[in-house]
C-alpha cells in the first residue's frame, strides 16, 4: 500500500459520491456536498488493509458517505434568513441525499446495510439535537461527538464483519473532531462543544475549554497510538492516520 | 363534520388503523426527551391517515395481515410526517393544522434533527420486508418527492408555467405517495400484477384530485378551516390550478405583481380572494379534479370483484368533494 494508491482510493470514492448525488438545480444553488477526507479514509479504510473493494462493496461505501453528506448539509440550515432560496434548496438538498442513499441500497438489495444505517441516523439524530439538552458533562458531550463522527461508519463495518476495526475507526475520528473543536476555539470561534455549554448555561469559559480540550485529546492520541501498535495495520495506513490527526 | 365523515369511511379497518396509530407511537420512541417531545406533538397532530387507509384497503386484494403490513403502513405515514416537519422549515411556517409547528416549538435545528430520526426510523422499520421491490419502489417515491419540492422552488412567482408544469409538480409533490401507498400495499400483500397496475394507478389518479382540491380549498376556505391564511400558497409564490387558469385576468395581475415585488397587504388579500373566489377559475379547476376522480373511479372498476371496492370508491369521492 503506498501513499499514492490511499489518496487514489479517496478521490475514487469521492467522485463517485458526487457522481450519485448529481442534481443540476441542487448543484447550482446550493453547491457540491461536503465530503470529509478523514471520512472518506475511514469508511475504506478496512478494505485498504485487506482485500480491495469489489463494486457491491464499493457502492455501500458510496451510500454511508452520501448518507454522511446528507447530515452534514443539514448542519447547513440557518436560524435566520430561512426563506432564502439557499436555505430552502439546503434543507432539501440533504433530503435528496438521504433519498439518494436508500435508492443506491435498494437497487443493490443490501437491506442489511439500509437497516443499519437507519438505525445509524437515528442514533446519531438522537446525538445532534442533545445540544439543546441539559445538564450534560464534557464526557457527555464528547461522546456526543464520537456517535455523530463514527456511527454510520461502525455500522457499515458490522455488516462487513470489520468489527475489530471499530475501536480504531472511533478513536481516530473522535481525536480528529476534537483537535477541529479545539481549532475552531482557539480561533475565537464556537464549535459544537462551547455551544452545547452554552446553551447548557454551565459556566466554562473558553480558556477552561481550550485547557479541558487539551487534555482530552493527549489522553485519547495516547490510547489511540496503544490501539495502533496492537492492531495490524500497513504502515502507510498508520501514516495517513498520523497526518489526519495532526490538522 | 368532515373528521368524522372519515371515520365512517375507516370504519371496516377501524381496529387495524389504531394498530398503526400505536405502532406509530412506539416507533418513534426515543433516547432522546426533545425527540420525543416533538414526535408526541406530531402525532397529536392527526391527520387523516390517507396514506395507511390506502395501503391496509389495497392490500385487502392480496393476502391481507396487518402484522406485515404495519411494515409499510407505518414507514410511509412517517416519511409523510418528516417531509412536514422539514415543509416547515422550507416554508418558515410557524403553524399547521392550527398547531405550532416543530420549527417554532424549537427552531430549524431541531426540526432538522426532528426530520432525520424519523425518516430514520421509517426506514429502519420497513427493512423488516426482504423483498427488494418494495424498497426500490419507496426509494424511488422518496427521492421523486423532494424533486418535486425543488420544482416547486424552482417554478415559485413564474408566471409563465403551462398547465403541464404544474401536474407534474403536484404529482411528485402528492399523488407519487398515495400511488406508491397503493402499489406497496399491494405488492407487500401479494396481490397480482393486473389488481397492483390498477390500484396504483387509482392511486395517482386519487393523489392528483386530492392536490388540486387542496389547492382550490387554499382559496376557498376559512383562515379557520385551513389553520392558515387563507391564499397562503400564493403569497408563498407557489403557483397553484386556479391562479393558472385566471392569471390572464386584468383584475388578477395587480395582485399577482405584488405577490411577487413586496407581498400583499391584508386587505389586499381579501380583496385577492374575493376575485379568485367569484371567477370560474374555482369552477374549473373543480372540473380537473373531477375527471382525475372519474379516472380513479374507472380503475377501481377494473379491480376484481371484493367488497373494498365500495371502500375504494368512497374514500376517492370523499377526497374529492371534501370542503376542507
């Protein structure tokens, strides 16, 4: 496995994403879907390690990365100006991908995978909107995270039996999403941890967070780098892994 | 009065339409208190049921069991639902049926979120059925539902669309999910081919009667009996049956360009409803629904002989001449 064929296996998937998710009147409102890399790396990455994707196993690595796009456009949707043309096509830009995955699935009758996947958004549904729930602690919330950055994921890799690769798979992500939280923070900007204690009332003020935030990830990069040494892995995997983490 | 005109109509699948309405219920239990909170609200909310009617009496020319059929029965009453919920935010309503909506108990997160678990959970529930077909065909519906709301979008204040352009727009808006209600029901029960070709077919004909009825009741009836403004629609931009047919009308287009530039003033509205409401716009797009109910009426003819058909028959009337 070398660097050249791990970024070839990203563009790959990505472009047939935006392949299935082509809509003229979408794409010239509301733009091309967001497509994470580390996402992409992910939802591939067991395959990478193994055996290569066939097309059927191809095309359900499209659809959690078209249901992924999905969620994430909806992150999109404003509180204000919510009768723009960009706001209403962004709410339905998201419906169109979520339909869009189901119709993928249904034509390659993987009912197993849309059943997982299902149950996937609900749970990660059920982790968003904990935002605007209270009293909740910073473990709470960071496992908020690593529900909405792993769960279809974790699903996709149960009904491929790649299930030793979970723990790995979420480590890594939640680390990634942690250090972009951090980031966003120590830009003077709110991610979804200072808002969720915001909106929670608790006093923790942006400098406790940047210091709290810092110790969370030391500690999960330290568990994850244990994980990578106990896990057999190709070397230029564990590299790409190293290089998403330190963004 | 028209609530429980239905009732009646429901009355042979009575005990099977509460099963649906508790499995809906128990399907959108949640981990989460706001998730719960607004699904509750939703069902509170009613609403006819049209779509699991449709699906429990189609199937009733196959092998009928409502253990299975709550399969599909239930998914399409909450894809139904979700698309409402999302309606909402696209349309920054703040009421329906009356009630507040989810975006304005909350805001527009949270009726995303909202959105999302249940069309989760709609799925999750029919991945009980193995057959392919049916998830092909509800796949299909799902994605043609929201290209018909973005036709919507598109085709908002154009003036210049034909007649055409708008059936189109409410079919996928509309009559694709009563069509598939039918067909799904019938396929899930096993009916045969000839009886799934013609009820789905009186289902897209049923669907289009009922669209422009709703469309002519935007104008017709009561702020109260619509739980809105009346010519809501229009002030929306979206371009319904009876504007088309008058928006030739000298006395129309004063309204019309002002529903475009700065939005019409309350008078103006009354004034706006008092011309549509007095010209044969109404009349005529009465008409239209009236021969799409004589196509639905002739395809519950061709369906073999079973004492549905009366039931068929009824509901398509019932949809079609209701008054709000």
């Amino acid at each position: 496995m070398s660097a050249t064929s791990i970024t070839q296996a990203i563009n790959t998937l990505q472009s047939n994403i935006l392949q299935h998710v082509h809509h003229r009147a979408l794409l010239q409102n509301v733009g091309q879907p967001t497509l994470q890399q580390e996402q992409l790396f992910f939802i591939q990455f067991p395959f990478l390690n193994e055996t290569p994707m066939n097309d059927e196993q191809m095309k359900s690595a499209v659809a959690v990365g078209v249901v992924h796009a999905s969620l994430l456009e909806h992150e999109n949707v404003k509180e204000t100006e919510s009768t723009s043309k960009q706001q209403q096509l962004t709410v339905l830009s998201g419906d169109y991908y979520s339909g869009r995955y189901y119709q993928i699935l249904a034509h390659t009758g993987n009912i197993a995978l849309i059943q997982k996947l299902s149950q996937g958004i609900v749970e990660r549904c059920e982790h968003q909107v904990r935002i605007y729930e209270q009293s909740h602690t910073l473990e709470d919330w960071i496992d908020s995270l690593t529900v909405i950055e792993s769960k279809l994921i974790e699903q996709f890799y149960v009904v491929y039996n790649f299930t030793t690769y979970i723990e790995l798979m979420k480590q890594s992500l939640t680390v990634i999403r942690l250090q972009k939280e951090l980031n966003t923070l120590q830009q003077g900007q709110s991610g979804f941890l200072y808002k969720a204690f915001l909106l929670d009332g608790q006093a923790f003020s942006r400098d406790a967070l940047i210091e709290a935030l810092q110790q969370q990830i030391q500690q999960r990069n330290e568990q994850l780098q244990e994980l990578l040494n106990n896990t057999k892995i190709d070397e230029e995997l564990k590299q790409t892994i190293a290089q998403l983490i330190a963004i | 009065m028209e609530k429980m005109k239905l009732k009646m109509l429901y009355a042979d699948i009575k005990s099977d339409i509460e099963i649906i309405e508790n499995e809906l219920e128990q399907a959108l239990n949640s981990s989460s208190h706001i998730l719960n909170n607004a699904s509750i609200y939703l069902l509170q909310g009613g609403g006819k049921r049209i779509r699991p009617v449709f699906v429990l009496l189609s199937a009733k020319f196959g092998d009928y069991n409502i253990e299975r059929m709550k399969n599909i029965a239930v998914p399409l009453e909450l894809i139904h639902m979700g698309s409402l919920v999302h309606d909402d935010v696209i349309d920054d309503s703040d009421m329906r049926r009356g009630r507040e909506t989810v975006k304005s108990q909350y805001n527009n997160r949270v009726a995303m979120y909202t959105g999302n678990f249940i069309f989760g959970k709609a799925l999750q529930y029919v991945t009980d059925i193995e057959d392919p077909r049916v998830h092909r065909i509800l796949a299909e519906t799902m994605v043609e539902l929201v290209n018909g709301e973005v036709i919507q979008i598109e085709d908002k204040f154009r003036l210049d669309q034909h007649l055409k352009d708008y059936f189109r727009r409410i079919k996928r808006k509309t009559a694709l999910l009563i069509e598939s209600s039918c067909e799904l029901g019938a396929v899930v029960s096993g009916a045969d081919e000839k009886t799934i070709r013609h009820l789905k077919r009186y289902g897209y004909f049923v669907g289009m009667s009922f669209q422009i009825v709703d469309d002519i009741l935007d104008f017709t009836a009561t702020d109260k009996q619509l739980g809105k403004p009346a010519g809501s629609d229009l002030l929306q931009g979206n371009v319904t049956l009876p504007i088309l047919l008058m928006k030739d009308d000298p006395m129309l287009a004063p309204y019309l360009e002002k529903v475009a530039s700065h939005g019409l003033t309350e008078q103006e509205r009354l004034e706006m409803l008092a011309l549509v409401r007095k010209s044969t716009a109404i009349k005529e797009a009465t008409k239209i629904s009236n021969l799409y109910l004589q196509k639905a009426l002739r395809e519950v003819e061709a369906l073999p002989n079973h004492p549905m058909k009366k039931k068929l028959r009824d509901i398509a009337l019932y949809m079609g001449k209701r008054k709000s």
